[in-house]
C-alpha cells in the first residue's frame, strides 16, 4: 500500500524529533526535509540534518569528519558541549583507533558460527512466548514482541531470568521523551538503576564467573598504547547497557512495526504465506520501509559546506536514515512496501553502515525471521484493532507500544 500522495504546503517544513509529528509518523516530513531542505537547520534544538541516501550513505562512512565521539543522542551531545557529559567508553561513542580496539572485543561474539550457535535459543524463547498467545485476540507487542529479544540477549550476558524483564521495563523509561529533548527524573532514574544493576553483576562475576558474556568480558584483554590491561568495571557495564538495549529494543519494535504494515498490506502477508522463503527478503524490506532506528547522532570535526550552507566544526548533525529509506532518488516507488523489492548492494542504512554497522545484525536477523514464520502460522490472517493502536515517545526510536490483534482464523501448530 502506497501512502497518501503527498500535499504542497506554503509553510516551511518543521521538524521535530520529540513531537507527535514525529512519533506518529514522520515520512511525509522527511519527504518535504528531502525536498524542500536536504540539509535541514533546527532553529529549536540547535541541531542539522540530512535526509536523502546519497548525503546520509557518504556522511556514515566518513567516520573521520563525522565523529561519534559526543554521544548517541541529542541529549549526550547538547551535555558533551556543555562539559557536563559522564559518558564512559562506549563502542557506538568512539571513532577510530579506540573504536576498532573495543569492537574486536565483541565481534567474536556475534561472528556467523557464533550466532548460528544461538539458533535454539532464540527458537524456545519465541516459541515459549507465542505458546503463551491465544491467536482469536492478543497484543503483539505486549503480549510477544516486548518480551522475547530482552530474554535472549539478557541471557547471553549472564543476566538471571527473574531480572530480564526488570531491565527491559526500565530500558522503556529511559528512552521515553515525553518532555521534549531533556530526560524526565523518571528517565535518569531508570538509566541509573540499570546501570548500577549490571555493575552490581559484574562484581559478583568477578567472584564467581559463569558461562556468559560478562565473564568473558572480565578476563578479555586489551592493548592500549603498547600497555596490555584489562577492562574495568565501568566499560564492562557500558557494554551491557548498550547490547541489552539495543538486543531488546530493536527486534520489539521491528516486530511490532511488522504486523501493522502487513495488516495494511495483507496482499504481502499472502505472500509469504504462500513462499516461506521470501521472509528474508520480507525483513530487509520491513527494515527499509519502517525501522525501529530513524537517525543517528554525529558531531563534524570540521566545518562542512554542503548545499551552501556551512555546518559548524561540533554541531550535532541527525543523519536520518529513515529517511533516506525512503528517497525516492534511491528506491523507485520508495513509499510502497513491496518484499519482492530488487535489492540494491549496500542498501540497508538501517543497521548502521561503515565502522558503526550494527554488531548484532545478524541476531537481529534471525529473531526477526523467526518471529514472523511463527506468527504466519499463529495468524495466516488477521487484522488489528486500530482504536487499540498506541505509537511509543521514545528518542529516536519509532513503533508501537501496543497493536492489538483479532485472528481470523487459526491453525492447528
């Protein structure tokens, strides 16, 4: 389904990343940003843009004059320019050499062997959460979608199963922006809280390490400067706050943001029901169409002139990759949801691209993947309740926390 053809408006497009604009549906305005202004100047937030592929693609791989160094979110780098940032060493936040160091230390974990090797896991813990489901009426997100990634990348940390969903509740919090760009108290409380949880893990792992990510993370040694040390406690709880964030966030909401597009779609879900073997491709176009992560954050080490503009050496830049998803320079038809679409090579900006390509895309993946067979047999055809349907307030995330579901009909799994 193609959306609304687009309307012209007089008024100079505006946009918002913590408006209901924004929140609820941002396509049209990034079409307009793309348009109209493709390096875009927030008068608001002091903050640039960049909307279209080619400009947002360029801007990602140029690690070294867009710098990661002052944070993940608008917030980190309004309080990094401040000198009030208490950001420790964490991967995404680091550029090059720094950033190459900490990276090895996890990509072992999320190598093809290592992540085919978590195959059963990820399996039983979707398979235990849609046994749970009753296929006549269920919140997809609620009820499945929230649930299951937190518990599998929880679990490969070393997290004890009573504590997975305590983290993933005050993970919701700390993302939620219902105040505009600064955090609420309820937001930093909760930041707090699940750091201080991890902390308090490491040391116990310390003591007695077990079989997880957190004791290898302990005895994994690093090279700095010719020095070989060991992380401390500081960078090891970074590590975990940034995997267990995004190893929850990112599939919830993909999956959440999957059932509503193909309710809108259901000739697509048909599809698939039709040639199992198309679910990959059916992901990559979901990813495309409307993924969970809309914009990344970086600061230029240098002035940088584009569209005869200037941004300054140090201001924050949002490369928004949702939009350049849908740059219709880029894909043909790019506002039509299509899982037969031809892929093109280096497409998919939406697990990061270059040196901050997302460590674990291929979890992701397969979670994704997973996700959506098993709900091709739990609802082969459905709808959603749409006065039930509730969009998340999160910073830089878009999807739902609510989609309620009616199955038509069932089968027997």
């Amino acid at each position: 389904m193609s959306v609304t053809s687009p309307t012209v408006s007089d008024d100079p497009v505006v946009f918002d990343p913590y408006s209901d604009d924004y929140f609820d549906s941002p396509f049209e305005t990034y079409r307009r940003m793309r348009d109209e202004a493709p390096l875009y100047y927030s008068d608001k937030y002091d903050f640039w843009a960049l909307t279209r592929y080619a400009d947002v693609a360029a801007a990602i791989k140029d690690h070294q004059t867009f710098s990661s160094a002052k944070g993940v979110t608008l917030d980190m780098v309004k309080a990094a320019a401040k000198g009030e940032s208490s950001l420790g060493k964490i991967i995404i936040s680091l550029d090059p050499p720094e950033h190459e160091r900490m990276r090895k230390l996890v990509n072992r974990v999320f190598t093809p062997r290592a992540v085919t090797a978590l195959e059963s896991l990820v399996r039983e813990t979707i398979d235990r959460y849609a046994s749970q489901l009753d296929p006549k009426s269920f919140d997809a997100v609620e009820d499945f979608a929230a649930l299951f990634p937190v518990e599998v990348i929880t679990s490969m940390l070393g997290v004890p199963a009573a504590d997975r969903q305590m983290l993933r509740h005050w993970l919701d919090i700390s993302l939620e922006r219902n105040q505009g760009m600064g955090m609420s108290q309820e937001s930093m409380e909760a930041v707090m809280k699940s750091g201080a949880y991890y902390y308090e893990l490491i040391q116990e792992r310390r003591k007695k390490p077990q079989d997880d990510m957190i004791s290898r993370l302990i005895e994994t040694e690093v090279t700095d400067d010719g020095e070989t040390r060991r992380l401390d406690d500081i960078e090891i709880t970074g590590f975990c706050t940034m995997l267990g964030g995004a190893g929850a966030e990112t599939v919830t909401k993909l999956v959440g943001n999957a059932v509503v597009v193909f309710a809108d779609n259901p000739d697509q879900w048909r599809m698939l029901q039709e040639d199992r073997s198309k679910i990959p491709a059916a992901f990559e176009e979901l990813l495309r169409y409307e993924g969970p992560s809309q914009y990344q954050i970086r600061t230029p080490t240098r002035d940088v002139t584009m569209y005869d503009e200037t941004i300054p050496e140090g201001a924050p830049v949002l490369l928004i990759n949702g939009s350049a998803s849908r740059d219709e320079r880029f894909f043909p038809d790019a506002d039509r949801f299509d899982i037969n679409r031809e892929r093109k090579v280096g497409y998919n900006l939406n697990f990061g691209y270059g040196i901050h390509s997302c460590l674990g895309a291929a979890l992701a993946r397969m979670e994704g993947r997973m996700a959506i067979d098993t709900l091709l047999d739990l609802i082969p055809d459905y709808d959603i309740d749409r006065s039930g349907l509730q969009r998340v307030h999160m910073t830089n995330v878009l999807g739902w926390c609510n989609v309620p579901v009616r199955g038509a009909q069932t089968t027997d799994r």
